[in-house]
C-alpha cells in the first residue's frame, strides 16, 4: 500500500506543477514570459494556508477572546508550519535536506513576523483598524517578501528550467 499512496502523492504533485505552468503558459499579455509557475503555485497554496490563518485566528480571537497578539501568533505559526511543507512538496518540489531549509525558512518567517505581522498588522490593529483588515493589509505585504524569500532564499530555485 506505501507504494500505491508513494505514486499517488507523486502523481498530485505532477498534476498540480503541469496544472501551473499550463495556466502560466496561457496568460495574456505576455505575462506568461514574467511570472513564473512557482507564483501561481505559490498564490494557490498561500491564499489557500492565509484562509487557515484567518479561520484560526477567528477562533483564537474571535471566538476564545485570547488577547490579538497572542491569537495572531498562534495562528500565524501554524498556518506557516502548513505553508513550508506544501510550498515545498507541491510548489517548489524540494529534495534538499529538509533541516536546512527549515532553518532558513525560521530565519525568513521571523523576520517575516517581526515586520509584517508585529509591525504592519498589530500597528494598524493598535491605531484602531479592524483586526481582520489589518490582517489582510499585512498579509500583501507579506505575500511579495515571502514568495521571493521561498524561490530565491529557502527553496532555491535558480533557473527558468527549475521554475516550472
């Protein structure tokens, strides 16, 4: 049965990485010569992981009233937990060690968090800005760093060849 769920996996992979790059080859504009299939992917598997953060910080805050620094934190480091391994697995599909990359990634998301989410997020949720809007305010922010931090830093992905 491993090797049956081995070559399942391996297969979604595939078809996401060709669902991707088919997308990327179809954009108007010539926007398919500038954005690269790991972007897509990238704005797939985030928007899908920042829903995850917004629905856990809904509970957190919303729901369990746990102070917003506290409930934006939570929420934030699982849904970047979620974020690393599909990023990795589907978008960017690494066979690096894993150690090293989740080093870098550490490095990137904290700093991601002390700028973005400390700065942008709880700022504007202290001057009086609806948590949720602060949120998605720091979420764009955060969206370019991240996307450059995973392909040029933490996933390293270096040629057009690799990029999709």
């Amino acid at each position: 049965m491993a090797v049956d769920e081995d070559v399942t996996r391996a297969s979604f992979v595939d078809r996401f990485a060709a669902f991707c790059s088919a997308v990327v080859r179809v954009l108007p504009f010539g926007l398919n010569r500038i954005v690269a299939p790991t972007l897509l992917g990238f704005a797939i598997i985030n928007g899908f992981t920042f829903a995850v953060d917004l629905a856990l910080l809904t509970v957190f805050h919303g729901w369990l009233n746990w102070p917003v620094p506290v409930a934006v934190t939570t929420a934030y480091v699982l849904a970047f937990g979620l974020s690393f391994v599909l990023n990795r697995t589907f978008n960017f599909r690494s066979h690096a060690p894993v150690g090293r990359q989740a080093e870098l990634y550490a490095v990137v998301v904290a700093i991601n968090y002390a700028a973005f989410i400390l700065g942008i997020g709880s700022g504007l949720a202290a001057v009086g800005v609806e948590y949720h809007v602060a949120r998605l305010i720091a979420g764009a922010c955060e969206a370019v760093f991240m996307y450059s931090a995973m392909r040029w830093v933490v996933f390293r992905v270096r040629s057009t060849a690799e990029r999709g």
